[in-house]
C-alpha cells in the first residue's frame, strides 16, 4: 500500500577514531538497506561487526561520516523521525529508583502522552508484556528478563509504526525468549514493521521475512528469507508422527519415480544457521587470501 | 535521598547554634546583634555551601550517568529535542536546590525568629533596669530587629539560589565536553573560585595597561568576563548576613545578570550536545 519504505539506508558509512593509530575504526562500510513498511528485517553477524552502529545511525544517535538514514522518509537526524520509532537498546537499563509503572509513565510523558491516554497506554503496556505483578516493584531489582520486557514496553508505549529491537532475546530463557519472538510476530500482524538483530539464527528464521547478513561493516547477503535459504532443486517434506512403515513407503515411492533422487531423511535443520555458517567461512576465506591472491573465492 | 541526610545536618547544625551562647556574649552594647549575625553566617555560609556543591556534582553527574546505564539511548531515541533534555535536567536540579533551599530558610527564619523575640525582651529588660530614655530603647530595638527576619535576609537567600543557577549551567556546559565527572567539576570549582576575581583581576589588567587600552584587549577582557561568570554583584550575601538593606535595584540587576549567565550557559551546553554522538 504504502510505498515509503520504513527504513532507507543509503551508502551508510560509519568511523570510529581510533586512539592510537592514525587510521580510523569503519565500523560500517558502506551499507545500504531498505525495510518496507510491515516487513519483519533481521539483521545476523558475528559481534562488532556493526549491527548496534548501524541502529544507532539509525535513531540519531551518531552521525554518518557518509551516507544517510531515512525512516519513514524522514531524515534520522531530525527529531520528529522518531516520532514513528520504538528502539529497545542491547542490555537495557533504566532510572533503577523508578518501579516499572514509573518507568512506563516517564516514557510516555517523553512520547507527549497525557492523563487518561497515558494511563490507559501503561496498564495495556505492562499486560502486554506480562509485568502486572511487579509493577510497584524497583527496576533496581528487576531480572534480566524482566529487564528485557520493560525495554520492550518502553519502545512501544507510543505505538510506534516502526520498531527498532537490538537483540531483544539476549540474557532471557528460553520461555521468555518465546513470548518476546510470538510478540514480535504479534506486531507483525498489526502491520508494525520491525528491524531486530540477533544472534540466535533460528529465532531470526522464525520471524523474520526479510535478512541481511553483515561481516566487517559490510553488508555479504540480503533478501528474503525464502529466497535465501531455499535449495532450488530439492524438496523437503515434512511430517508428523511418521512410523517406520510409511518412511519405507516413501522412500520406495522416491525410488520408484523416473528422475527423483532420495537425498536424506532426518529432523528439519536450522537452514539459516548453515547459511550462516557459510558466509562466515567464505568472509574469512576473503579476508585471508585477499593480500596473497588477490583471489576471490566467494 | 543523600540530600535529606544534608538536610538533616543542617537543622541539628542550626539547632546548636541557636542555643549556643557565646562566650563574649551580653557584655558589649550591640552583643544581641552579633549573636544573630553570627546564627545567620552560620546557617547562610552553610545553605550556600550546600546549593552550590550540589548545583555542581548533581549536574555534572547527570549526563555520565545517563549515558553509564544507557539510559540515555532510550531517552533520545524518543521524539525529544535535545535541548529538552538538557533543560529537563537542569530543571531538575535547580528544583531540588530550590526545595531544599526553602527547607532550610524556613527552618532559619522560624529560629532567628523566636532568636529575635528573646534578645528583644533582653534589650527591654535592661532599658529598665538602666533607666534608659525611650528613644534609646527604640533605637535599641529596631538595631536588633533589623537583624533578624527581614526581606532583606531573604533577599540574600535568593542571591544564593541565583549563584546555584549560575554553577548549575556552568558544570552543565562543562560536563557535554568533558569526559570524566571529575573533571567538570573540579573546572566548576576553580572557575567558581576565579569569579570572586574576575572584577579585580580585570581592573587590575585595564589599569596596569596604562595609557590606551586599544578595543581589542577591552573586547577580551569582556569575552573573559563571559565565560568566567563575575561573582562580584553577588557579594549582597554578604551583606545581608550584617543586615544591611539590599536596594531593590541591585536585586533586579542579579536576577537579570543570572538569567543572562544561565541563558549563555545553556545554549552553548545545547549547541556541544546537539552534534554529540553516544
Ligand atoms: N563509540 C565507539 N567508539 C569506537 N569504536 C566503536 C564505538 N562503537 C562501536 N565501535 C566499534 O565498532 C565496531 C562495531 O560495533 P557494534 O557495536 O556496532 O557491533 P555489533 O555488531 O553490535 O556487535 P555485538 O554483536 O557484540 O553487539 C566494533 O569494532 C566496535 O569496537
Ligand atoms: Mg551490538
């Protein structure tokens, strides 16, 4: 419907100064990316390799050395960009005085939100996000999970259209850790569009539409998921509760047709994780014969 | 929460002093005015400790510690202007100051009150017993009055609450360059301590260039005057302490000059924050 995309980034680079050396950290290099509206992005690399500076460039909170970040087409540098986004930062913490109620209501009033609407907003906030019991409680003594869900609650207390989540699972079980990814698909059917990075791969498999790998600042790989990880001649099927009956049926039907081939039979993997795993080896294989070769094996 | 601890500090420290009895006291004629001064020197050089060490460190502590807990990433990925930020937290301290100021004058005012009572029928007591004449008597009192809960007093108070201000935006501008707590505060302190000089020190500079001083060095000295703030109109603390009126000029004149200073501060603590990275 809509046709600005959510998030534009273009030609983003991003250098730190380096302390000692002349040369400067290029934490992103060159990257450029585009969420549509409603799409589910995730953003997948190893550590420091520019997923968090990349969200920061984002919010505004550093500045491109080169290229720029349009959210809603609305430059990031601009106050009023934000008016559309909610951004759960990696590790969050908060006013450790305020109890989560507090906490939600100072975020609100933040977003311009007022009496009723404001109230309304953090009691639907704090079911959402299961923290009822401990709301009169100190964010000082919140757990780790517990963290995580008020961030959560934080980023969407204004009803953002589009939210920003820098490893929303990390440091949370595996319980929590569901109830924040069937949240996440939760926006999704709202029509929120959502840009998180993470690196539980099977977690980004499971929600997200759209993925982008990103090594040294670059970005390697991007696109839909389906079109990623998607083996073009082959077939997987998958089915509950089989017997050894009907696998030796299959597998003799397999057998019996003219040009198909039974490749293997086991439990579904994690296909993005051997993505993943992949472009690792092939980014390093780069990296390590670039100055003897020159070559290029990828 | 430490701020109430002071608070509490401050009221026994105010209690003592009012039932100490000093030891040259009732001897001289002016002895119950001296009593009251030194009562309140004491509570005033205390509230102006406080007030500004607090308008310093809390404010100087504010953005490290937001940016410590990451607060701030939270905060400012909102739709919030920076600057309203900046102003949100400086409000914030001056707030607390002026509470807390409020506090402790109330708790003077009510012990210099019934302070003033007392020494009041003390002075009426030896009128009688000395025979002295009834405008000695009135003389006597309205000495004595004069020292105790005056608008001038309050006046004094205020010039405090000003200097805070002042401090506040002061360690404010400072802590959006600096990069460790520390720092900015000890620069608030040494620059606090250089604006009891700065009117010296500039007279002394024009008049030791005797002869032309060229615009250029006028230019400098006033662009110094700027940044180091010019303490020298706030010395009415001083002289409130003794009693003495405060024309209702010069007190418009502080206000104005605090507001200006505060101003300066503050847009340039905005203009090193808007391009500030995290
Ligand atoms: N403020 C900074 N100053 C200097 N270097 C920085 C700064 N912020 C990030 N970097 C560097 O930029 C690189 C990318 O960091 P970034 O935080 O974006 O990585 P990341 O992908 O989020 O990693 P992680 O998975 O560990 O969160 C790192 O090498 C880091 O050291
Ligand atoms: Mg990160």
């Amino acid at each position: 419907m809509e046709d600005i995309p959510a998030v534009q980034i273009n030609h983003l680079v991003k250098e730190f100064p380096s302390p000692f050396r002349k040369t400067k950290i290029r934490a992103v290099d060159d990257v450029s990316l585009t969420i549509m509206p409603g799409e589910v992005y995730g953003l997948i690399g190893p550590n420091g390799s520019g997923k968090s500076t990349t969200m920061k460039a984002l919010l505004g909170l550093l500045r491109p050395t080169a290229g720029s970040c349009y959210v809603f087409g609305k430059n990031s540098l601009k106050t009023d960009s934000r008016q559309e986004i909610g951004f759960l930062p990696e590790n969050p913490y908060f006013y450790k005085h305020l109890s989560g109620e507090e906490t939600l209501r100072f975020y609100a009033k933040l977003c311009g939100m007022r009496g009723k609407a404001l109230n309304n907003h953090v009691d639907k906030m704090l079911e959402m996000v299961s923290l009822q019991d401990a709301r009169k409680r100190r964010v000082g003594g919140y757990s780790k999970g517990m963290l995580q869900r008020i961030g959560l609650a934080q980023a969407l207390i204004h009803e953002p259209r589009l939210i920003i989540l820098d490893e929303p699972t990390a440091g949370v079980d595996p319980v929590g850790s569901r109830e924040i990814r069937d949240l996440i698909v939760q926006l999704k059917d709202k029509g929120v569009t959502v840009f998180l990075c993470s690196h539980l791969l099977e977690q980004v498999q499971e929600v997200c539409d759209h993925v982008g790998i990103i090594f040294n600042g670059k970005i390697v790989k991007a696109g839909p998921l389906e079109d990623l990880i998607a083996i073009e001649d082959q077939t997987e099927i998958l089915i509950k509760d089989a017997g050894p009956r009907t696998l030796a049926r299959i597998k003799a039907v397999i057998a019996d047709s003219e040009n198909a081939d039974f490749i293997s039979m086991g439990k579904p993997r994690t296909t993005l994780e051997r993505l993943f795993l992949d472009e690792a080896k092939k980014s390093n294989a780069t990296t390590m014969t670039a100055d003897q070769k020159g070559g290029d094996r990828a | 929460m430490k701020v109430f601890y002071f608070l509490g500090v401050f009221a026994v420290l105010m209690l003592a002093a009012s039932f100490f009895e000093m030891p040259w006291s009732r001897t001289t004629e002016d002895s119950a005015e001296q009593e009251l001064i030194v009562l309140k020197s004491t509570a005033m050089g205390a509230m102006a400790m406080f007030s500004i060490l607090f308008a310093i460190a809390a404010t100087a502590l504010l953005i490290p510690k937001d940016l410590e807990d990451r607060t701030l990433y939270t905060i400012l990925s909102k739709p919030v202007p920076r600057l309203d930020y900046l102003i949100g937290k400086l409000a914030g301290v001056l707030i607390l100051v002026t509470v807390s100021l409020l506090l402790m004058n109330g708790l003077l005012s009510i012990i210099l009150h019934f302070k003033t009572e007392e020494l009041l029928l003390v002075e009426m007591a030896k009128a009688e017993a000395h025979g002295w004449s009834a405008e000695h008597l009135e003389l006597r009192l309205s000495a004595v009055a004069q020292q105790g809960v005056t608008w001038t007093l309050q006046a004094g108070i205020g010039a405090i609450l000003f200097k805070a201000m002042v401090m506040a935006s002061l360690a404010l501008l400072i802590s959006t360059f600096s990069s460790s707590t520390l720092f900015t505060i000890v620069i608030a302190v040494v620059i606090y301590f250089m604006g009891h000089f700065t009117e010296d020190a500039r007279n002394y500079w024009l008049h030791s260039q005797s002869g032309g001083v060229s615009k250029e060095v006028k230019l400098m000295t006033q662009g110094i005057a700027l940044i180091f703030p010019d303490f020298q109109l706030y010395n009415i603390i001083d002289s409130t302490i003794e009693g003495k009126k405060v024309p209702q000029g010069i007190f418009t004149r502080l206000a104005i000059l605090t507001l200006f200073y505060s101003g300066i501060y503050s847009v340039l603590a905005w203009f090193t924050f808007r391009k500030k990275e995290f």
